[in-house]
C-alpha cells in the first residue's frame, strides 16, 4: 500500500501545507509540494508557545531541504508572504498560480509597501508586491511560473493528480482586469485604495483549488474559497474524504449543503488560537460536527466542545491509496 504525507504548519493565522511523496529521481527520494506557505507578519506568530512559527522554520524543523513545486492558491499575505525566504532558500522548479505566466512581469510593478490607507490594505499591498517577487525569483534561478485554468490535472510522483475544481475563467479575467487597472492608475507606486479595497475583497473567490487524487483517497483543498465560491460547481467534482474548510472556518466558510456534497469523513480548519476574525466560528464547527467528520486544526482554537486544542507546531496527515487517513498532532 502506498501513502504520502500532508502536513499543516502552525502558522497562526495562515494556511502553509507541506506535500511529502515518494520518488526516486528526486534529492533524498522525495518530492516536495508547498500549497501556500503562511504570513510573514511577526504580530501572526504572537503566540510561540501554541506551536506558532514562520512555515520556512516548520520546514528546517522537518528536515526539508528542497522544494520541488510550489502552489500558490491566491495573493492574501496569510498565504503567500511566508513563501517569499522559503523560494529563497530553495528555489522550486515550478511555481502554479491563476494569472498569465508573464503578468508579473509585463502587468505589476512594485508598490509602495505602506500605500495601503489601513493595516489591512498595507498587507494586501505587501502581498502584491511578494507575489510578484517570487515568480521573478523562482525564473531568475531557472524555474517555471505556470497558469493552471479550471478543469486541468496536475500530475505529481508516486500516482498523486490534482484536479483544478476552482475558480472559473470569468472570474480569472475578471480578476486580471482589476489588477491592469490597479496598476495603470498607480501615482508614484500608490494604488487607488478603493480598487485596492475592491481587489482584496475579491481575491478570496478566486483562489486556485483542487481535488486532489491518490487512488481511493481525495482531498478538497481550495484556499480561501468559501461557501459562495463553489456556486455552479458541479458537486461530483467536490466529494472528497478530507477537506481544509474555507476562509479559515469563519461562518460563510461552507454550509450544510456543500458539506453534504463534499460528504468529508475528516475536515482541517486553519484557524489561529486567538479566532482572529471570528475563525473557527462555533457555528460551522458544530455544523462539520454533525454531518459525522473529524475535525483537526492547524493552530490552537477552542475546539468544538469549546475546550482548547493541545499546542503543536504541526499537523500531520498521512494518507494511503486505499482511502485511509490518520491524522496527528506534534
């Protein structure tokens, strides 16, 4: 029986997932796959003493010494800043994202970092401006920047496929049309804050996402994308026996109806131990409870019975290609 391991870093609140799989021709006989890799902002990892670190730190810990491919679900700082020093330290040979592979370079330009008019707009600004530094960074050291659009597969070693559920090519273009304008009205590296504030509201929906595919075993894995997100998606495409809940367990994270479609028998929620922004809502916690999944976190939260969650720095996950799963704190 074959298996890999998924493991969930404990970047407080941020999503950092690390893809360990079997192959040969790779250093040390393994593949690795990063699927976001947190923040970069020292005020996320408050809380050292819950397991709370950088996700390059997670890394270092795990022995991990290079990285294969990178996965980036959508530009928010809680997913994509803390990938900036990991690409650094090791350059992947492929970085998968939803724009053109070009955009970076013909379409964005750095911004000032604290154009933002509020602490929120400064980090999305910061975001832009990471995003846009690790593809120039991962070309300059010789590797790909790649587009993935709805409905294409993904092979990896060891028989691991990923299938892209989400977003739809209008929102894609609707989303490269906000960033053209975002960056033709710049003044002096200050983006207009209203598109900015437009830009970041959106971004959430039209995070990359995929049912991945190890045999019996599939896992739903689709960044912030919430409830509303998977409207018009065909709900055979989302069945999947573990699923990392969206935009961190707030309350439009999922619903009765896409949990039942999903039909998950274990479910992760990224959520920090402090429930920044009403993550982890009590709510969809008892909702995920009811419908029969486990439930496993990232951080610290209280969790559905509202006691605390032990501390951990990782979550671990192996998954075997007869559909089983056991998941694990350390």
């Amino acid at each position: 029986m074959k298996h890999f391991t998924l493991t969930f870093g404990n970047v407080g609140y941020g999503e950092a997932m690390l893809f360990e799989l079997s192959d040969p021709s790779s250093k040390r006989g393994v593949f690795s796959v990063l699927f976001d890799g947190g923040g970069a902002d020292p005020e996320t990892f408050h809380n050292p003493s819950a397991g709370q670190h950088p996700f390059i730190e997670h890394l270092k810990k795990l022995g991990i010494d290079h990285i294969d491919a990178v996965i980036i679900s959508h530009i928010h700082e809680d997913h994509v800043s803390g990938l900036v020093p990991i690409v650094k330290a090791y350059p992947p040979k492929i970085v998968y994202q939803t724009l053109p592979p070009d955009f970076w370079r013909t379409e964005m330009k750095p911004l000032s970092a604290e154009a933002g008019e509020t602490v929120s707009l400064q980090k999305f600004t910061r975001s832009l401006n990471d995003f846009r530094e690790i593809c120039e960074h991962t070309t300059k050291t010789g590797g790909k920047v790649v587009q993935v659009g709805l409905g294409e597969t993904l092979s990896f070693p060891d028989g691991l496929t990923a299938f892209a559920v989400v977003p739809n090519r209008e929102k894609v273009l609707i989303l490269q049309s906000l960033l053209k304008e975002l960056y033709r009205t710049a003044d002096d590296k200050v983006p207009d804050q209203s598109l900015l504030q437009k830009l970041d509201g959106y971004m959430n929906n039209v995070s990359l996402g995929f049912r991945f595919d190890y045999g019996k075993a599939h896992l739903l894995l689709a960044g912030d994308t919430n409830r509303a997100g998977f409207e018009g998606v065909d709900t055979g495409e989302l069945k999947a026996d573990l699923y990392k809940v969206g935009h961190h367990g707030q309350i439009d994270g999922a619903d009765e109806s896409l949990l039942r479609a999903i039909s998950p028998k274990v479910v992760v929620c990224c959520a920090s131990c402090d429930r920044l922004y009403n993550s982890a809502h009590p709510d969809l916690l008892r909702l995920i409870h009811n419908q029969g999944a486990e439930l496993w976190f990232s951080d610290c939260p209280p969790n559905v019975a509202g006691e605390p969650v032990p501390p951990h720095e990782f979550l671990r996950i192996h998954i075997d290609n007869a559909g089983g799963i056991k998941a694990r704190y350390f």
